[in-house]
C-alpha cells in the first residue's frame, strides 16, 4: 500500500509542476507587443509580461497592475487630450515600467513599500506642457518611468 501512496505523490507532483509548466509557456506567450490608440489604456501581467505602445491622439488615463510579472507601456507616441492624464500603478513583487515624451512633465505620487521608483524622465515645466500624474502602490516591486 505504501508504494502505491508514493506513486500518487509523484504523480501529482508531476501534474503541478507541467502545469506551473503551462501557465508560464502561456504568460510568456502573452508578451507580444501590442500597439493602441485607445483613450484609456488598461495592463494587467501576473506570472509573465504585457507591453503595450499607445498612438492615441487624445490619451487621458491608464491603468497597470503587475503581480509577479512586468508591465511595460510606451505613452512617446501618444498626445495627451487636455493638460493632463493620469497613470494608476500598482506593482506587487513585480515591476511597471512607464515610456513618456520628453515634453511631459510626470508628477509622482505613487507609495513604494519595501520597492522602489525611479523617476529618470527629463521634462522641463513650460506654458504648454502636458502633465502625467502617476498614482499608485508599488509593493515589494519596482516603479520605472523614462523618456
């Protein structure tokens, strides 16, 4: 009786791990790049990747979240409708990375605990500059924003 136990142990430790198997083929399937011209972008990567660029000609919000995987948007193609839009970050064990023009102004006011954010961008407040604000919570991950 006690090797037919082993056996079923082995076995369904086999089927776990070709499942574990499965659902990361599949995330790193998903991590084509994807192109938009939406007004509200919205990105979610568990266990894998999602990158996305956007040519939206009045772009106002967008929305990441990344839990053990990696978010990656590109906004250098897209114009902001108004003064200002709005990005909603939250990264757990994972990490956002965030592309913006370099005439966008990006205000960020995103929490990091136990993770961080860098802020790499380089635009110059002027008359007509358009403003990003980034939102968010970046827990035990990482918060990257570049031009």
């Amino acid at each position: 009786m006690k090797q037919t136990s082993y056996a079923i142990r082995g076995l369904l430790g086999a089927i776990v791990i070709i499942m574990i198997g499965v659902v990361l083929a599949e995330s790193t399937r998903a991590n084509e790049d994807r192109a938009s011209q939406e007004a509200e972008v919205s990105a979610t990567a568990v266990l894998g990747g999602y990158s996305q660029r956007s040519f939206s000609p009045d772009f106002r919000s967008a929305e990441a979240t990344a839990f053990l995987g990696g978010v990656d948007l590109d906004f250098r193609n897209a114009e902001i409708e108004g003064d200002e839009a709005v990005v909603e970050v939250f990264a757990m064990m994972g990490g956002v990375t965030l592309r913006v023009p370099p005439g966008w102004v990006v205000v960020q006011e995103a929490n990091a605990i136990m993770g961080g954010v860098d802020d790499r961008t380089r635009g110059v407040p002027g008359e007509n500059s358009k403003r990003l604000i980034v939102r968010g919570t970046v827990l035990m991950g990482g918060l990257n924003i570049r031009n």
